[in-house]
C-alpha cells in the first residue's frame, strides 16, 4: 500500500478518507477547514493514495483537543481501517509510520481514547493491547486512556479533572462537539431540527478552539451526548438513532 501526507499544499486535492465527497459537500468543507488550521501545530493526516477509509491522525498531546495531561506524547486523534482495507496490515503499517515519526521528533510515547469495549469512533481496545498499549487513566463513563511508552521511565497521561468525572449542570440534551468529526457538519444540524420540531430540550455546543477543547467535561470532545447531566454515549445520532433515544 502507498500512503500519502495531507498538508497545506495538497489539502485542496486530496480526499480525506472520512469524509470523501467532492470539496463542496459541507463535510468534507468542515473537516479541511479543521486540518488546515492545525497543520502548524504539528498535526499529521496520513492516508491510503486509493480512495476509502485507511488512515491515521495524530497530533503532540499539548495541542491534542481533548483534555488530557500528556506532556511529550504524541495524541492519536483516528487510526481507522474499515471496508475493503481490512485484514491486509494496513492499520499496523500506519502505526509504525506514526511511531517511526513520533520518534523522530523526540516524542515519549503515544496515547490515544479507548474503552474497555469496543465503542463507536473509539479505538479497537483489543487491537491496541496486541500492538503493547496499555491502560493507564479512566472517567467514569469508560473511556480509556491508553499508552504506548518509548522507554521505562516515561511518565504516564492521564484525563484532566474536568472529564474524569462527566457530569453537566444543564439539563435536557447537551451535546460537545468538535469539526475534527466531519459527519458532525451534516447530522448535528438535523437532530438540532429534530428536537425543535418535537420539542425536545437539546443544546449544542460546538468546540471551536483547543483551550475550550482541553476543559470539556469528558475525555471525548468530537462528539459527546449528555442527558439531564449525565453522559449518554459518543455515538452519532441522526434523526431516527435522536427518537429513539429520546423515547426510552
């Protein structure tokens, strides 16, 4: 496989992976916009040159927009292989490059958001225990912060306190959101309508830059549901997922 690096140069050309409509489509507009603005912060998007989902996003920690102390890490925002692309080493040949590069400059180790199962838009906890992450923070809700030291006496990460413990004063529905997820440039506008029209209480609140970002009060800030205070889930919700939801 051939990858590629997405940067100011070539964002204009390339497809996404995530997102990979024409530069029109308010997904893809979102999502470039978002990259493009964190390139200078040392953000890398590596990808397949074949179009699909086959990617890597990653970013130093201190830059990383969620609220996680990681001094010296690199943060893994996405390693996603789906489709086609499964089963062939992909998603180990972009782990290798995102170490081989995190190495190169200076960096302790890596880390990245699990839970200890699988969850939608987080990563495999089976497949990062294999290639030698372990767990070392925890917020009530279950997410994980994983690490992968590059040598024994690295210090571990951790979740801030603000999200070890997700919880809102607002009640009703509460979303946090980021555009580092493109589909959220689509749905979170449909279920803002949906709730309107059934007279459902929901507010969004999209997380427009890193410091709002790393005070969020959960780990997951590209998409985090809340319900009367309380964390619900990081799954995307359309029209009919928010219904159902809101019907329980």
């Amino acid at each position: 496989m051939e990858y590629i690096k997405i940067t100011k140069d070539n964002i204009e050309n390339e497809h996404i992976c995530c997102a990979i409509s024409n530069n029109k489509d308010i997904q893809v507009a979102s999502k470039k916009a978002w990259l493009a603005d964190r390139f200078d912060e040392g953000l890398v998007f590596l990808k397949s040159v074949e179009r699909g989902k086959c990617f890597i996003e990653y970013i130093p920690a201190e830059n990383a927009w969620n609220p996680i102390d990681a001094v010296g890490y690199m943060y893994i925002n996405c390693l996603w292989v789906s489709g086609s692309f499964k089963g062939h080493g992909y998603s180990n040949d972009l782990l290798k490059e995102c170490i081989k590069d995190s190495k190169a400059k200076g960096k302790i180790g890596l880390c990245i958001l699990t839970s200890e199962k699988k969850k939608p838009f987080l990563a495999d906890p089976k497949y990062l225990k294999h290639k030698g992450f372990t767990i070392c923070d925890e917020a009530d809700n279950g997410i994980q912060l994983a690490y992968l030291p590059f040598t024994a006496f690295a210090d571990k990460p951790h979740i801030k306190d603000c999200a070890k413990h997700p919880h809102i004063e607002e009640k009703g529905y509460v979303l946090y959101y980021t555009s580092q997820c493109p589909f959220n440039a689509k749905y979170v506008p449909i279920v803002e309508k949906t709730a309107k029209e059934h007279n459902i209480p929901f507010n969004a609140i999209h997380i427009e830059s890193k410091t709002q970002a790393q005070s969020a009060p959960t780990p997951i800030t590209t998409y985090s549901l809340f319900y009367n205070g309380e964390y619900i889930t990081n799954e995307q919700m359309n029209d009919t997922k928010f219904l159902k939801l809101a019907a329980r």
